[in-house]
C-alpha cells in the first residue's frame, strides 16, 4: 500500500470553524483512520500547514494534536513545494485577498463560505481560477447533514408527487455580549467587516435549494439589524451596522416557492436551530441538522377548523421518522474527502466557485429586494 502525502495550508486554523469542523473533524479525523483510501490502493494522507495571526494560538493546537508545521507567514507556505492546496477560513473581508494570494502560487482553493464579501469579488476570484487553472471548491456543508440527506432521498424517490412549497426557520438568540458572552464573533455585526445574516446564510440557502429543488429565479426579502448595539470581545459596546435578520421569499424553478427565515434574534420552539418543511401533492415532510419527518397523502389527517376546542389530534406524532439507512458521516469531512478525490482522481466536484459565485449573488440581490422593496430577478 502506497501513502501520498498532500500539503494543505489551512488559514484560520484558530477561529472556531477552521479548528472544530475542518481541522479535528476532518483532516485528522482522516488521518486518525488510516488516510483517506484511493481506488488504486493509494492512501491519500493530509498534511496540514497550519496559518494565523497568534503564534501562541497556533503553538498551541499543534502541541495538543502532535502537529509540528505552523506559521503566521502565510507567503512562505504558499511558496512551498510540498503545498498543493490552499483552504480558508479567515474572516469574509479579507478572502479575497488570500484566495487571490493562493491562485497566484498555483495552489487549488477550497474555501469556507461566502466566497467575497460581494459579487463583483466573487466574479473576480472566480475568473481568477479557471485562467490559472487550479481546481476551486467551496463548502457546501449544509448537504451533507443527515436530516438533509434524509430529505435528498425523499426528494429523489418521488416522495413529494409535485413540489409545491419549502419553509425555513433557522436561527437561535445570539447574547448581546454584556451580561452574557455572546456566541457569535462581533464582526459578524459589522457590515464593514463583512458581516450580516443575510451575506452569511443566502448562501447556505442558495446551495440547499439548488441541490434539493433547483436554480433560484427571483427573490424578495426584509433585512433588519434587530439590536443596534452589542458588546465585542473585549467587552466595549459597538454599533451594530450589520442585518442580524433577513426574512426572504425565493421562486425556484417549477413554480415552487421557498419561505426561509434567518435571525441571530430568535429563541428556538423548534427541535433543531435549523428545520426545513416541504410540502407536496403526495406528501410532506421536516427535516433539521439529524431528524427527517414525513407524511404521506394516504397517512395525512383531515383537519377541521374550530378555535373553540383543543385540537382532538397528535399532529406531530401523526408523522413518521425517515430512517437513517446508512451511517452518516461528519458532513464537513464528507466533503473534504470529494475535494482530495477532486484534486487528485479529477472526480467531478459541483461545488466549484461558479456556484459560490451564485450564492453571493444571492445574497447580494436579497439585501438589494430588501432596499428597494420589490421582487427581484435572478440572471441563469
């Protein structure tokens, strides 16, 4: 059995997403497994470069996983021979920059969401990509949940009949940061430091749809910054120039209509921080980050309006759980593994930089329906 190694800088390795979910979750958990196998009996082994700011940091995690290569120079580890893939976590204002650093030293890039802090960013890196001909990939992460997949393989089987409608909530209450740290990093509520829910989570939902329903034709949408002020890191008070909610109405092809709500502002009465109802002719169902629900046309109750009595029926537990059928694995190294079979077999990966480039659009077209309080066209 052969082992090829593979360099992978990883940027941002001390913020909470590149550590937990990209570094631990996926890249060691791979090599904790023995690598990740190649149809020819290849081993695939990930050798992470880890990249920041805090040299204490970044000492740190690398003591506590036996890990030996760090560094805060980030030109140096792209000029490496032994490097052949660049991925991103840093903060949204600055991934443009990084990305283009990376293309430039003929590295492929996979990137943590959104691509740009705008379109014309995202159109930039983009074309960047394709003239230098590296490979490009952005997280999908939300596909490959297991409540999603559980929903894909309703989708697939014909369960829905005809699609007519999708419902999202997601969203928990984010502390203000004074009397309780908050959860979130505060430039996340700093539109000049690329934040806001909208820029956040369009994507994420410009993704979902396209993969479940399809393309995204025009939307409408309400973007509000709830709480104006907060407290940083630090504890100083700031203001909050950033949406922390965004109420949107998407049409997708078909006809079919998708409601999703998105706040940093809400106290969940649901079963999981993010849930998706889809409704059908032939049957409907609910599926969240693990659990999938469904009803079918011939197991649907017939409901009878009476505001006068309790209801007579169970209306949750009139619905039936999706098995798992399978193990699920962590869906952030699910997709890790695609991208290294990406690069290295040229196995097709359709989460390239055109669709992050269609997720920013997304986002950006929403805050402008938002401006100017009219539905708006999404180009194909």
């Amino acid at each position: 059995m052969t082992r090829r190694s593979i360099g992978i800088v990883v940027n941002g390795v001390t913020g909470r997403m590149g550590y937990r979910q990209h570094l631990v979750r996926s890249l060691l958990a791979i090599r904790e497994d023995g690598g990740l196998a190649l149809p020819d009996g290849t081993v695939l082994w990930p050798e992470p470069v880890l990249v920041g700011r805090d040299e204490r940091k970044l000492a740190d995690i690398a003591r506590r996983h036996g890990l030996e290569d760090w560094t805060t120079d980030l030109a140096g580890a792209l000029a490496r021979d032994d490097v052949e893939i660049y991925f991103d976590a840093v903060t949204t204002q600055h991934r443009e920059k990084t990305i283009t650093a990376a293309i430039e030293a003929g590295k492929h890039v996979y990137t943590e969401k959104p691509l740009a802090t705008d379109l014309a960013g995202a159109l930039a890196l983009e074309r960047a990509a394709e003239a230098a001909g590296v490979k490009a990939g952005v997280v999908a992460d939300k596909i490959f949940l297991p409540g999603l997949r559980k929903l894909k393989r309703l989708v697939d089987g014909g369960f829905f009949g005809r699609v007519l409608s999708v419902r999202g909530e997601f969203g928990y209450w984010v502390f203000e940061g004074d009397w309780q740290p908050a959860q979130r990093p505060s430039w996340n509520y700093r539109s000049e430091d690329g934040g806001g829910v909208a820029l956040d989570m369009f994507p994420h939902w410009n993704y979902v749809l396209e993969h479940l329903f399809g393309r995204v034709r025009t939307v409408q949408a309400t973007v509000a910054t709830h709480i104006p002020r907060r407290f940083d890191e630090t504890g100083a008070e700031y203001a909050a120039t950033a949406d922390d909610a965004a109420y949107a109405i998407f049409e997708l092809d078909d006809g079919v209509i998708a409601q999703i709500n998105s706040s940093w502002c809400t106290r969940v009465f649901r079963d999981e921080l993010v849930e998706f109802q889809v409704d059908g002719t032939h049957g409907s169902a609910v599926a969240g980050l693990r659990r999938c629900r469904a009803q079918s046309r011939v197991a649907t109750p017939k409901p009878v309006w009476n505001p006068d009595a309790l209801p007579d029926a169970d209306q949750r537990g009139d619905w039936a759980e999706v098995p798992d059928n399978e193990v699920f694995g962590n869906g952030f190294r699910v997709q890790w593994e695609a991208f290294l079979r990406h690069v290295v077999l040229d196995e097709p990966f359709p989460w390239d930089f055109a669709a992050g480039v269609r997720g920013v659009r997304l986002a950006e077209l929403g805050r402008r329906a938002a401006r100017e309080g009219r539905r708006v066209e999404v180009s194909a």
